[in-house]
C-alpha cells in the first residue's frame, strides 16, 4: 500500500521481528509500519530494541517514526505501544486514508495529486 501512495518511497519489508531490527540497524528508515505479531521477535520488542540502538548512537539526528500495526483492538494496547517507544497506533484492517495521514503526520509526505485531507 505504500509502494502505491508513496511511489518514489524506497519500501523494505522484513518477515520477523529480529529482521526488522537488522534493517533498521543497515539502513535507518524514516518510519517503520511495525506489525505487533510477528515469529522470532514480536513488535514490542523490536520497537524497544531499535529505540535502545538510537540512544546508543544518539548523535542528534531524527527519530525513526513506528507506528503499530495490529488486530489487537484491546483499550490497553495503544498504550502498551507508546511504551515500547512506537509513535502511533493503527488497527487493522488499515485503510489507504489511514497510511496517508500517518505519512503526512510523521514525514510530511504529500498526498496523490487529486487527494484532500478531510
């Protein structure tokens, strides 16, 4: 989806949590659509990892932005993110609108010729 809204956007994706963690490390993204269930390493604790890897190598430069992904529509959950250091919360099923306002919010992407905030 966001290869279609964003084309020029370079997209990695990983298959696992410790995966996601790895890509972070080689090519620090602008933000990261971070999924809460994931095999090997679950979102919260990738989020937490890349956090950590950011205050060790603090040298002033922008946070990535995470935004969770999840079914888990729980009151608790989008709480439990903010404390694994995400940035925001979208439940699934995500619509387009929903990955264009988070791209506008966080990286300041405009939106397709033709296409208005509402």
């Amino acid at each position: 989806m966001v290869s279609k809204i964003a084309p020029s956007a370079s997209v990695l994706q990983a298959d696992d949590g410790e995966q996601a963690v790895a890509l972070f490390r080689e090519r620090k993204p602008d933000l990261i659509f971070m999924d809460l269930q994931m095999p090997v390493k679950d979102g919260f604790r990738a989020s937490e990892e890349i956090r950590a890897m950011e205050l060790e190598n603090a040298s002033g430069g922008d946070r990535c932005r995470i935004v969770a992904i999840t079914a888990d529509v729980q009151p608790e959950t989008p709480r439990e993110c903010i404390a694994a250091g995400m940035d925001h919360y979208l439940s699934k099923p995500v619509e387009k609108e929903e990955i264009c306002s988070v791209l506008e919010l966080w990286i300041g992407r405009e939106r397709p010729e033709g296409e208005h905030a509402q």
